[in-house]
C-alpha cells in the first residue's frame, strides 16, 4: 500500500513543520509587524514602572473613564481617535500602552494607531484584567 518513499516524505514535512513551530517565541506571536503587538497586563505593570516616559491611554467612553481607571491614563475613546490622536498625542514614537474595557477597543485602536504612524504601540486588554491598582 504505501511505500517508504511516502512515510520519509510525511516524516519529512512533519519534521519542517514542528521544527517551524519551535522557533516562534513569545514576541513574535504578540507582534503584529504592523506598529503594534499585545502584552498582558503584567507587561504593561512592568513597562510603567521601569519607564521614565510613557502614554496611558484608555480608549473607553468618559462615562467608563469616570467610573474607573487607571492612574495617570489619558482619555480618548475610540470614536475619536483617529480625530484627536495627532494633535494630543504628538510624539509618534512615544511609548504607548493602551486599555479599554475588555480588549476588543484597544486592539482596533492600536490598529488605528499604526495606521496614524506610531510605532510604539502596545495593547494590554481591557481594565477587567488589571489586577493592580485602580482610582475612581
């Protein structure tokens, strides 16, 4: 039925397939190559307190803004972005690290952001995964 030939053939590509695989890491699998790339929370936790300068944007509405947030986090929901972004936010490759509720908004946000030209962008989900610190 099936030949030697065949199996070393189905062994091979296996071979290149799982050997592919192995060589991905973390950073590629949250970059997007398209200016931004997905952390979790402790990453952005990490990146806030070893920064000296970064953006904290959360893409929320202003009613979700004053219920909770972030400390030190600048409002600019997601309707608005690609109206406000140049002119609040002026520093292309600033650092950002950008929230809303869930993580649905702040990754089309981040995509919007990209498409602006920041290169820095990174989105860490939504306030509902923050297990640090919060201010009402």
């Amino acid at each position: 039925m099936y030949t030697a030939k065949y199996f070393i053939a189905i062994t091979t590509v296996l071979f290149f397939l799982i050997t592919a695989c192995t060589r991905c890491n973390a950073d590629d699998l949250n970059n997007t190559g398209n200016g931004w790339r997905t952390i979790n929370a402790q990453e952005a936790h990490r990146m806030m307190n070893e920064l000296d300068s970064y953006i904290l944007l959360d893409v929320r509405t202003i009613q979700e803004f004053a219920e909770i947030r972030i400390d030190g986090a600048v409002l600019i929901p997601d309707y608005e972005l690609k109206q406000r972004a140049e002119a609040e936010l002026p520093d292309k490759k600033a650092v950002i690290l950008i929230y809303c509720r869930s993580g649905r908004r702040s990754a089309s946000s981040a995509a919007v952001l990209a498409e602006l030209g920041y290169s820095n962008v990174n989105d860490f989900g939504g306030i509902i995964n923050w297990p640090y610190e919060t201010v009402n």
